[in-house]
C-alpha cells in the first residue's frame, strides 16, 4: 500500500438475501484523487458507496481509512474519521435554515466545532459554494441545484479527509450541470479526495484523474478515466446492459 | 401437559387476534393501537345476543364479521386516509396513527361505559368440562380454540391462494413495487384494514366464550396483539401464529406456576428477549 | 448571553416569583389545583424535551412516577426525605437508561408499545412482590403541607426549565434536532443518536421519578394501584401536545387549559374522562397539528407576510 492511500477496499463483498450486490471489490484511493465509480444501474456503484461510508456493513472483505480499518464500524465513526458523504436523493433538514443545515455537518464531524467557531466556519463554507447569501433562508425555498450545494457545503463543512458524491450531479438542467462541474473542479483543484458516483460522461471526463467501472457488482476495469473509457469491455457493459 | 394444552388454547385464540391487526398494519402500515377495542366490541355483541336471545356466540360471529368489517373499513377511509395523505414522510403517518387510534380507543371505551357502564361481563356457554389426555377442560375453550384455528387456516390460504390474498401480501412486502404490477394500494389498504378489524372482532366474539371482559380491558388485548407481532414479525402469518402460541403457553406457564397476576410481565419478558436478540421476528431477515 | 435572553430570563422569574405566591392566598381549593398544574407542568415540559425534538412518544411517565412514590414511600422510615429526592431520580433515569437501550434502537411503534405497557407491568410486579412479602402498601407520613409539595414542584419546574434552556443551546439538543429530521443524516454527521436519545430519555425518567416523590407524601397511603396509573401518561402526553413540543413553554400552555378541563369533567361526569381523553387526541391531530405553539408560529408567519406585502 502507498503512504497516501487514503481509502483502500480490498475484497468488499456486499449481500442482500441470495443477491451479491457488490462481489469482491477492490481499489484505492490517493491524496488529492478525483476517482469516478461509474457503471451500468445497478451494477453496484452506490452500494459500493454505502459500504465506505458505513450506511450498510460490508458482508466480506476490509475497507480501511489511511491505513486503519473503518469495516464494520457505525456510520458515525466514519464520519468522526473523515469520511463525509451526499446522498443519492438530497436529504437536508426541514426544520432548519442553510445555515443550520451546514453547521450540522461541522460540529459532529472529523473537525469539531461548536457555537461562534462552528458558525463562522459554515459561513466560509457558504461563501466559498457562493450561496453565504442564502444562510437565513428554510431550505424549502431552495431551487433544486441550491438544495445540491447545501448539502455538499454539509458534508464539507466536517472538513473531510475523503468525500463521496453520490450522484450529485444528478438531475440538474444543462446551465446547472455546468455550474456543478466548475463547483467540484474548484474542489478538485483545492486538492480535495474524492469518490464519485456518477452518470454524466463529460462530468466523468473533466473531473475524474481514475476510474473504477463496475458491471452486476463486480469491478470489470480500473485505470486512467481515458483509458477505461475505450476500454472494450467497459463499453459493451454499458451498451449491453443498459440501454440509456 | 395441562400447562402446554391450556397455553396452547390460549395461544389459538391470540393468533386470531393478533393476525388481525397484523394485517392491518402490513398492508396498511398503520399500527392500530384501537384494535382491542373492536375486540370488545366483537364480544359485547356475543354476550349481548346470547343473554337477550340465547343466540350462540358461534352463529354471532357471522354477524360480526360483516359489521366490524364495515366500521373498519369507514374509520380508514375517514379518519386515516387524510393522514396518509397528509403525511410528509414514514415518521409523520407513524406517530399520527399513533395518537389517533389511542384517541379512538379512548373514544370506544367511553361510548362504551357511557352506554352501557364500566361492569364486567361473561355468560355461560358450554362450561362444561372435557376431558384430554387425561385433564379437564373447559368445553367452552376447546370450541373457542377450534374456531380459531379454523379461521386462521382458512385466513392462511386465502392469502396464500387467492388473488386478493396475493396482492395483500404483495402489499405487505413492498408498497411501491405493488403500485407498479397494477395493485390499487389505498383501496386494498382499506379493505385489509377493514378484513383485520372483522378478523380481530370475530376473535373477540370467540374469545367472550371463556373470558370475562369489561369495557376498558381491550388495552390489555392490543398490547399483547402488539408483542405477538413483533415476535412474529410484521407480515407474517406463520410468525404471528406461532408467536401467538409461545406467548400463550408462556403466560399460561408464569400464571400457573408463579402468579396469575404476572401475566404481563411474562409477555414483557418475551418482548424483550426478542426486541434484543430478533427484532425482525422469529422468521424475518435481518433488515438491511 | 444575548438581550433578548436575559429579558426572557426576567420574565421567568417575575412569573415563577408570582406563582410562588398562591399558597398566599390560604384557599385549599386553588392551592390543591396548584399543586396539580405545577406537577403536570414539570411532568409534560420533561417530557416534551424528549418526545419534541426525537418524535418518539413514550408512554412512560406513569411508571417512573410510580417508581418514584414507592421510593419515598419504602424509604422514608429509614432515610431523610432530602436524600430520597435524588434517590428517586437516580432510580428513574437508570431505568430509563435500559428501557431506552432497548427500545431506542428501534424505530418508534416499538418504543410507544414498550412504555404503554411499562406501567402496567411494573404495578403487577410490585403487587407480587409486596404479596410475598405479605404487605399490601404503605404510610408516608411526613409533616409536609400542600403549599411545601407545591414549592418544591415550583422549583423543580424552574429546575426543567434552567436544564430545557441549556440543552437547547448545547451540542446535544442540536443533535437532538438533527435526528429529529432525519435519523439517517445524523448519523453521517458523525452523531450517536442512540446515545443522544437515550440522554435525554434519561432526564425525562428521572424528572417524573422526582415528581412522584414529591407528590407520595399528599397521598398518605401508598398502594400499586394508586402509584402506577396509566391514564397519567396519556395526560401528560396531551397536555405538552396541545401547547405544542416546538418550544420550551408549549407544554405549560397546554397544561394550564387542559387542568382545568379535566377538573371540571372530572368533577361534573366522573365517567366521561376516558371520552374527554379520546376526544383531545383525536382534536390535537386534526384540528391543532403543532398544538398552540403551532397555531402561534402560524398566525406570526401570516402576519409577518401581511406586513411583508402592505
């Protein structure tokens, strides 16, 4: 293993019942990489996801975090190490305001603060995602893409040594969808780590250093995103299972 | 051998009750916490007809199943449609359910003592003895036991046979994946909610055989209906039964060996093992 | 402290200070609804700091009450009644402790199902023990008057709410609030939430069990089924609801309405409380979503968005 591994899987196997949802994955990740976990629906990617952040125990094999172990510990020691997260569907909390929503993720998290300290940091978070604006306002007034950026400023405000993106880029029009990428590349060029679920190619294309390709729960590529992208096989998983 | 038969005719008529409300909250998804009331009330009915007319409680429940069935199926459509509709999310439904059907229970106990008073009542029906492997029974406990065991039968296949019972039970397992294969979701909600408080009800006539019951014991019925449930696992008709059948053999066994007045700290004993050790129920998976 | 917090702290004080001065009045009548009201202001306030932020309604109340006056009543031959206070709440918050353990895991039909019984089975319990042990109940005899029980439930009261205040400002009543909206965030924000529930579950248990040491004395005699009432619970949950659990005085809103209320039915159809019960539920969850806090946030939203557009 190198000295800036930051997540490493080796041989995480996930089952629900008969169905192996993710079979003896293994990948890691280094400091400052950008890695996209991408494949067909259903292939396994964000199961995958849930496994590191501890959403859902892993049934086999050992996921650690800088060299310690994280497998089988609760979701909110992940978190205390530094692994912070966004959801498939965004999940704020109704009953506060942006920036309650922010702080949440910084005075729990891998970094801990609390009160003026803890306030002040969601602010800069605010300001950096551009909404600092918006702190004051109920997340019910929020347009879809605002939603997306406080829930990203959540989970960066617990200042993270890894953050997963699961499908953030998700759902947005094409004027959103480019506001998005510049977002994560201002990430990304901040020297951040981390994982990436997702659909959008040409977000795969100027975002992601490495990619990670599954097919039904299996890893059937890894490599330089140009390269898995050729990648034969990888086409015909994407073109064979799925029609999209 | 007296403990096991006792405990196990006890447990016969549980299941009865419980597969009730079992029904109700799989498909329904709301925990009916009134449940024991409409089992009073399904035994109010059969001591009523019998002591007015010498009706027997066996020909009564043909005329309460149909009568609770209706009840239900109006309380559902009523009083707890809007709040599914109205509910943002699982958590919401969850405790508005909650506070409803104990404002309902507190409702039909007092429309209860108001109409009729807080007195117990019982009458006498086939309180003869029997005698199995050598004990004594009561003939009125046995018939009751058969009942149950007939209808849980006959409830058993139906779900496992038939159409409707196929998309009840498909309900119970995934509401969304029903509403895709063509399943009307909120009109089976109502009409399981509806066949679960007749179901309960029919228990209460079969269970007055036997029992003295009062206004306000329905409670009593509900909590434990509640703890069979969850040992047994939501959905589940095998479970329930056989949850039904430990938890009565259980009481049976606290009640005549230790103190018939700790009955519910038996049922409380099993409710804790399996809220430590299975909080899926005996046959669930572990949830993921 | 901020402006506005000593000015709400000064008017606190103004009215616990007035409130204090009942027993002035020397009428047994309002000094015994004193003692009611102030009870059940601590007993929903504690309660509402749990069950308000979680949504997990508990139906405990009554057995940690219970188990509070069986403290006092058990104890007071043997201990100064000052000791058996914290004793009381000691013994309610471990019970709280395994109770919540348990059930707080899980989601919340099991945990309304496991309190609904709690009272009834620890009656049936100490019923048993009390027939092995060949006595039916016991004597508190103190020489504490109405007025001193309902001193010191004011006190109390002002205690809750000292504790109310600062868990509100704490990083475990923002926990609380987290989960209070989505179990799931909170804990990949890194809370535990099984601990933080059971926390304050904890100082609701212990509250109720002080209550009920406090009140042991008015009854005298002490049996099971005096100690353990069921209904208990079921008021006090309708009480803080229909002041609402969203602030730290909804429940003492809802408390005062429904005393007297209950007084009153109570008084004139001693058979219609069951009714009256069933009844306030059913209003709470159709007519008053958010009890009167509720209704209060409402009218001040809508006026604010009136003054908005004029």
């Amino acid at each position: 293993m190198m000295a800036n591994t930051v997540i490493s899987l080796r041989g995480a196997t996930k089952q629900f019942g008969g169905l192996v949802a993710v079979d003896n994955v293994s990948f890691d990740v280094r400091e400052h990489e950008v890695l996209g976990l991408i494949g067909p629906n259903g292939s396994g990617k964000s199961t995958t996801l849930n496994l590191i952040s501890g959403a859902l125990p892993a049934t086999d094999g050992e996921i650690s975090l800088r060299g310690g172990t994280i497998t089988g510990l609760p979701a909110r020691q992940i978190a205390r190490k530094g692994v912070s997260r966004t959801f498939q569907l965004v999940r704020l909390l109704p009953s506060m305001n942006v920036l309650e929503n922010v702080m949440a993720g910084g005075v729990f998290g891998h970094r801990r603060r609390w009160g003026q300290s803890a306030e002040r940091h969601a602010m800069q978070v605010l300001e950096k995602i551009g909404m600092a604006d918006k702190a004051k306002s109920r997340v019910g007034q929020l347009t879809y893409i605002d939603t997306k950026r406080v829930e990203l400023a959540r989970a960066l405000s617990g200042e993270p040594e890894v953050l997963l993106l699961d499908e953030w880029l998700a759902g947005l029009n094409p004027t959103e969808l480019s506001e998005g990428i510049d977002l994560i590349h201002r990430l990304r060029d901040e020297g951040r780590t981390i994982i990436l679920v997702e659909h959008v190619m040409d977000a795969i294309r100027s975002l992601c250093d490495n990619c990670v390709v599954m097919s039904s729960g299996k890893k059937i590529a890894e490599g330089t995103t140009d390269d898995v992208l050729s990648d034969p096989e990888v086409i015909r998983a994407y073109l064979g299972d799925d029609d999209a | 051998m007296d403990i096991l038969i006792t405990g196990l005719i006890l447990g016969g008529t549980y299941a009865l009750i419980a597969l009730g409300l079992n029904l109700q909250y799989g498909v329904s998804r709301i925990m009916n916490l009134a449940n024991g009331e409409m089992l009073v009330i399904g035994a109010f009915v059969a001591f009523t007809l019998f002591t007015v007319g010498q009706v027997s409680p066996l020909l009564t429940i043909f005329l309460v199943a149909p009568l609770a069935y209706v009840l239900n199926w109006l309380i559902y459509r009523i009083m707890l449609r809007p709040l599914v509709n109205r509910a943002k999310n699982r958590g919401m439904l969850e405790v508005d359910a909650i506070l409803t059907t104990f404002g309902l229970s507190f409702v039909m106990v007092g429309i209860m003592i108001w109409a009729f008073g807080g007195d117990y009542f019982s009458y006498s029906y086939l309180a003869r003895p029997i005698v199995i492997f050598g004990d004594n029974f009561g003939l009125n406990r046995v018939v009751a036991f058969l009942c149950a065991a007939v209808l849980c039968a006959g409830l058993f296949l139906w779900l496992n046979v038939s159409r409707a019972g196929m998309a009840i039970r498909a309900v119970a397992v995934s509401p969304e994946n029903a509403r895709l294969v063509g399943i009307d979701v909120p009109k089976l909600s109502a009409r399981a909610f509806a066949l679960g408080g007749a179901v309960t009800a029919v228990g209460g006539a079969v269970i007055s055989t036997f029992l003295t019951l009062d206004a306000s014991t329905g409670v009593m019925f509900t909590m434990k209906a509640l703890i069979i449930v969850i040992m047994g696992g939501v959905g589940d008709v095998r479970g329930t039964i056989l949850a039904a059948l430990v938890l009565g053999i259980g009481e049976t066994f606290v009640a005549s060996v230790i103190d018939p007045g700790l009955t519910l700290v038996a049922a409380y004993a099993l409710f804790i093992l399996i809220l430590l050790f299975r909080p899926q129920g005996f046959f669930g998976r572990k949830p993921t | 402290m901020k402006r506005d917090e000593w000015k709400t702290l000064g008017w606190a004080t103004a009215l616990l200070a007035v409130a204090a001065l009942l027993p002035l009045t020397g009428d047994g009548y309002l000094i015994s609804l004193g003692v009611s009201i102030a009870m059940y202001t601590v007993l929903a306030t504690s309660w509402a700091l749990f069950s308000g932020p979680t949504h997990y309604i508990s139906l405990a109340t009554a057995a940690f009450f219970g188990i509070g006056t069986y403290v006092m009543g058990s104890g007071i031959e043997v201990l100064p009644y000052w000791v058996l206070l914290p004793i009381a709440g000691l013994i309610g918050g471990v019970l709280a402790a395994l109770v919540g353990l348990a059930t707080l895991r899980l989601s919340g039909v099991y945990f309304v199902i496991f309190t609904l019984g709690l009272a009834e089975m620890t009656r049936q319990g100490v019923t048993w023990y009390q027939n092995q042990t060949g006595h039916k109940g016991t004597y508190v005899l103190t020489d504490l008057t109405d007025n001193d029980i309902y001193w010191q439930l004011l006190g109390l009261a002002a205690l809750v709410y000292l504790v109310g205040w600062g868990i509100g400002r704490s990083r475990l009543g923002f926990a609380l609030r987290i989960i209070g909206d989505d179990e799931d965030v909170a804990r990949h924000v890194g809370i535990n939430t099984a601990l933080s529930k059971v926390a304050l579950f904890v100082v609701s248990g212990a509250v109720a069990a002080i209550v009920g040491a406090i009140i042991a004395p008015r009854y005298v005699y002490i049996e099971p089924s005096t100690a353990f009432t069921p209904m208990l619970s079921f008021q006090v949950v309708i009480m803080a609801l229909l002041g609402g659990t969203g602030r730290l005085w909804g429940p003492l809103v809802g408390v005062i309405p429904f005393t007297l209320l209950w007084e009153a039915i109570s008084s004139s159809f001693p058979n219609q409380t069951t009714l009256l019960l069933g009844l306030s539920f059913l209003a709470i969850v159709y007519l008053l979503p958010g009890g009167f806090v509720g209704l209060y946030d409402r009218l001040k939203g809508r006026a604010a968005k009136r003054s908005a557009m004029a």
